[in-house]
C-alpha cells in the first residue's frame, strides 16, 4: 500500500511527465496528475482534468483529494506579456494548494517549480553565478509572486514547502513551450533531410556565451529529495545539471549524433523560417515510419530563438543545493545524446 500520494500539478509537461514516470518506478507513491487534458500515453498515474483559473472548478475537482501527502507544482500559463504572466499563474497555485489542503489533513509538503528568469535571466546580463539569496529583477515577476504567496501560507502549518530553480529543462513532452531538445532535434532532422550542414541559427554572442541546462529526470530526483528530505523543508535551491558549456563546444557533438556536417553561425528566426516546414516534416514522419505528431506540437521555435538568442553568460550558482544534502549532477553533453537517443527509440525523429 503506498505511504505517500503525491498530486502533480502541470502533469503533462516536460517537468510533470518526467516526474510521474519517476515516482511510479520509486514504488511506495501514489500519482494524481492534474491537468487541463488527458494523456495519450500509459502512465502510473490517475488524472484529473481540471481549469485552475476556475476556483469553482478546482474544488469541485480537488475536494475529495482527502489523503494527499504531497504537491507538486510545475503548472505554467504563458502570456504575450511578461508583467500579464503574474495573475494567472499566481491564481493556479493558490487554487491548487488551498483546495487540497482544506480536504487532507496528510499533507506534509509542497513542492514549488521556479525558475531562472527570476534573476533577470531573460532580460539581458545579470549577475552570474545567480544565487538563492539575489534580490529578483524589477518586478512584477510571477516566480516571486508564487515563492511569496507560498512562505506566507505555510506560517503556522504542519506542512512544510521548498522550491527549485531550474533554467531550460530538457526532455521529452509534446505542447512544451519550454523544450530545447526538441526543437533542436526537428531542426537538425530538417536541416539533413534538405542537405544542408547543421548550423547554429542563433547569434554569435550566444554562440560563444556559458550556458546551462537542467536535465528533466535530474530535476525530477532532485523534487522528491526536496518534499522528503527535513533540510530541504522551508528552502529554495537553484538547480541545473551542475556544469555550463557553450554551444560552439557541444554544436559537433550534435552534428556528429545526428551524421551531418558542423557549422558555424548563421542567424535566422526559426519562428519565421520553419514555419512553412510542416509538408516537409509530414513527408519525413512518412519516409521514416515517424509517430505521427501534429508538427505544431512537436518543436516551440520561439522559444528556441529565446534560447539561441540569449547572448550573454547563463549561469546559476547550485552549492547551496549540494551543502544541504543532494550531490548528483549530469555532464550535460552526455545528456543531450541521451535525450536524443530516446527521441529515436520513441521513433519522434529518424
């Protein structure tokens, strides 16, 4: 009989997916996923479709959650405009969190899901290393909006909270605005398949700025460490897989995964310049017997063009996370060719 049942709120993304999948094979959990659609794979998980910018609609839905041990929140509402990120994201956790602990007395923790772009990781250079203990950027921002929310609901609560600070997870889930694996797997497919060498569309400074990624089964052990482990209770950690490179560095190791010929810099919105690649991409899901994957579904090319136009050092500072008790880290090269390889196994790519 599972001792913990965890509620994963955003259980479709690249985040919550993973981290399903991760629990079911710990044993000893069980999974509610919540989110606005089904899923269309096997999971350990039950799920719950659910509006959380409906109030009414989450207690309806979360009200006989009576024996939830955990929270898991890594939900995300993208809008046009930054400052408009912060309402709806703020609501979805507070119409999570409030419904579920009014129906179960068990709940020991929740889990916060953050991010980089708190540090001002968006905007331009920002103080790098990031540290935990960095003022945000000029505010409005929702991640400071969710933390603050969070602090002040668990005062005087037998629960305890945490939150992680990922930046660019990387993995595998379909609809994710947030994948950089994926749009550089469809783009370096499309590129062979036209016969051109794989080259890097972003901007030279990126091209030789640090970067970091976060590996999404990295994160998903780091998330059950935080709501299971006492020095975790009531602290923030960034986390990425612990090292940084550049592109230029791992960009031939990509070229060489996927048997095409390395290039350099030649800078091109992939927003613009891939959108009229979904009849090639069909023709290439029929040569290679592909899973059939709505091409809109597959790759977020604007947040590509995020990522590879982000010009300046990237880099977040995760001692705190290890002094407290969680050493593992991933090389992050070794990790793309992982991801990579999956993506073939699972036949999204040739």
């Amino acid at each position: 009989m599972a001792k913990n049942k965890a509620v994963v709120v955003g259980a479709l993304g690249v985040i919550g997916r993973k981290l399903i999948e991760h629990l079911g094979n710990l044993g000893g959990w069980e999974i509610v996923g919540l989110s606005r659609r089904a899923p269309d794979f096997d999971s350990p998980a039950t799920y719950i479709s659910v509006d959380l910018l409906d109030r009414a609609d989450a207690e309806a839905k979360l009200s006989g959650l009576t024996d939830v041990t955990h929270i898991f929140y890594c939900a995300f509402q993208a809008r046009p405009v930054w400052a408009e990120h912060g309402p709806p994201n703020l609501a979805m956790l507070v119409n999570s969190v409030e419904p579920i602990e009014q129906a179960s007395k068990a709940l020991r923790h929740v889990q916060l899901i953050e991010g980089n772009k708190i540090y001002g990781s968006h905007l331009g250079p920002f103080k790098t290393p990031a540290r935990e203990d960095d003022p945000p950027h000029m505010l409005p921002n929702f991640y400071w909006d969710q933390e603050q929310w969070l602090r002040a609901a668990q005062k005087g609560k037998a629960w305890s909270w945490s939150a992680l600070r990922p930046h660019t997870v990387c993995g595998f889930a379909l609809g994710n605005p947030m994948n950089i694996t994926t749009c550089i797997a469809v783009y370096a497919t499309i590129s062979k398949e036209l016969g051109l060498p794989l080259r890097f569309p972003g901007k030279p400074g990126a091209w030789e700025a640090v970067y970091q990624v976060c590996d999404n089964q990295h994160l998903a052990n780091a998330m059950v460490w935080c709501a299971t482990d006492d020095r975790a209770a009531n602290e923030v950690f960034n986390i990425t897989n612990g090292d940084f490179f550049r592109w230029k560095n791992v960009w031939p190791k990509f070229a060489r995964f996927f048997d095409m010929e390395p290039a350099d810099v030649q800078t091109i919105r992939l927003s613009e310049f891939m959108a009229d690649k979904a009849g090639l991409w069909a023709s290439i899901v029929e040569k290679f017997g592909l899973q059939r994957i709505p091409y809109d579904q597959i790759a977020a090319w604007p947040f590509a063009d995020y990522v590879f136009g982000t010009d300046w050092d990237v880099m977040s500072d995760t001692l705190k996370l290890r002094l407290h008790g969680f050493p593992d880290c991933v090389r992050s090269d070794a990790m793309f060719e992982r991801i990579f390889g999956e993506f073939r196994d699972m036949k999204v790519i040739p």
